[in-house]
C-alpha cells in the first residue's frame, strides 16, 4: 500500500494528505478491489488532515467523510462512530454535521 507509505512517512505533512485525498476520492468509488485499496487510502489521508487541520469545521467535514467511507467497510462501524463522536463533542448541536452525526450514532448504537 504505496498511499500508507506516503501517509506514514510525514503524519504532520498536510501537502501531502491533501494530494493523496484528491487523488483518491474519484478512485474510492465503486467496489472493486482497487476502490476498496483507494478507500483504506484515502480514510487514512482524511485522518492524517484532521489531525493536522486547525479549522474545526474543515475537520468535521472530513471526519463525516471518513465516518461514511467507514460505514461501507465490513469492519468499519466502530470507527465511524468514533468519527462521529468527535464531530459531536466539537460542533455546535444544531450545525447541520452534527445532526448527521447523532443520527448516524443512533443507527450504530
């Protein structure tokens, strides 16, 4: 997994995460084994930036972007829900992403 390798090389190198989450989205789609390879990518470029990012709200939308890659993996849920929480405990209650995020936890739970 070459995208890994790039991730794991720098974990505080936003340049990099954020090519590699362009270069992966439009490869992500679908269900072959190249967008299931692109998508472990692509949630690990998505969790590297928002570790990095500063703006609390960037970081909610790709925190709901990795929370609905995660829900299509067989072993994904609790990932997800983790995701979702941390949009929770950081967004206003009534923001749109949070709304998403509690109802999305209300399902896994």
């Amino acid at each position: 997994m070459q995208y890994r390798r790039l991730i794991e090389r720098n974990r505080n190198d936003r340049e990099t995460a954020e090519a590699l989450v362009g270069l992966l989205r439009p490869k992500a789609q679908g269900e072959s084994g190249e967008a299931a390879t692109a998508r472990e990518g692509l949630i690990d470029a998505l969790s590297v930036l928002t570790e990095i990012l500063d703006d609390t709200g960037r970081r909610a939308e790709l925190l709901a972007e990795a929370a609905a890659l995660l829900d299509r993996e067989a072993d994904g849920g609790e990932r997800a829900a983790d995701c979702r929480e941390r949009i929770v405990a950081t967004m206003p209650v009534d923001h749109p992403l949070a709304i998403d995020a509690v109802a999305g936890l209300i399902r896994h739970y």
